[in-house]
C-alpha cells in the first residue's frame, strides 16, 4: 500500500484495514522515505516498509518473507530507524535526572541527604528544617515522582548518579 494514494491516504487505508478482523498484512512501499510515515505506519501495524526503488527480486523475499509471519523494512529505513533508537533512547542515568529536574531546589536538598540514609529528624538539622517541614517535602517530592517508599527516592537518585 502507498502512503499517499488519491481518495484516502495509505495510512488511514491502513489503519482501518489492520483494525478489522482477519485482517491481511499490509506492508507500505512507497516514494515518502520520511520517519514519521514509517513510525505511524508500524505503530497501526504494517510489517513492512518498503521504498518504491526496491528491485524486484527483493520485493518478492519481502512478501514471502512478510507472509511467513516476519516483518520486512527497507535497508535505509532499517537503518535510520536504528540510529534514531539508540540516540533517542535515554540512558537511565538521563532518564532518572530527568524526572529528577521537576524538584525544587529544596526538594532536591532533602531528596539527596535521604539518599544518603539519613532520617527526617537528621535531614532537619542538616538544612536547618523542622522535622513536620522535612516530612512534607518527602511526602511532596514522593507524589510529585510518582513514588511510593523512601527507598524508591534513594534508588533513583542513585540510579542519577547523584549520591
């Protein structure tokens, strides 16, 4: 199927097809070697992506292979969806920093010294805080990470590489 086909786009062609049942494997071949077309037609559910510049032969070992129950991509588009994976993917180092940067400065104060094992009443006397103050930083900053435990802070601090 194409991407842009007169009447409705290859896309949306594909999308209802793919959603009906029994539905047929569809694979693009197409002239539009662009990322978000391949993205969106492997996230409706295509098993392939082939460029219109395929010779022949190959399309031939796609559709056997597409009809054997494997998914086929065209080389170039294999390849940039590769390289687009491995830059785009955060390390966990980045990611944790990442849902650590949504901290106050002070969250971030009492995030670290609890990292570092200290209770609430040491955290207190460390930044100068009261115990109740302590506690509900921790109990903010907790909900604010989507955590549950004290530990669940430490490790990703940790994890940030900033303990």
């Amino acid at each position: 199927m194409d991407v842009r086909m007169p009447g409705m786009d290859g896309l949306t062609t594909a999308g209802r097809l793919l959603r009906a049942a029994g539905a047929p494997k569809v694979v693009m071949l197409t002239t539009f070697d662009l990322d978000e077309y391949v993205h969106e037609a492997l996230r409706l559910g295509a098993v392939g992506f082939l460029l219109k510049d395929t010779p022949p032969r190959e399309l031939i070992t796609a559709v056997r292979t597409v009809a054997t129950g494997n998914a086929m991509l065209s080389p170039a588009v294999l390849k940039r969806l590769i390289g687009s994976f491995v830059h785009k993917a955060p390390s966990r180092a980045e990611a944790a920093r990442e849902r650590l940067a949504a901290l106050t400065a002070r969250e971030d104060d009492v995030i670290r010294a609890l990292a570092r094992g200290l209770s609430n009443a040491e955290i207190g006397r460390e930044l100068k805080l009261s115990e109740p103050t302590v506690k509900a930083h921790v109990s903010r900053l907790l909900a604010k990470l989507g955590l549950a435990y004290r530990v669940q802070a430490a490790i990703l601090v940790h994890d940030a590489d900033l303990s």
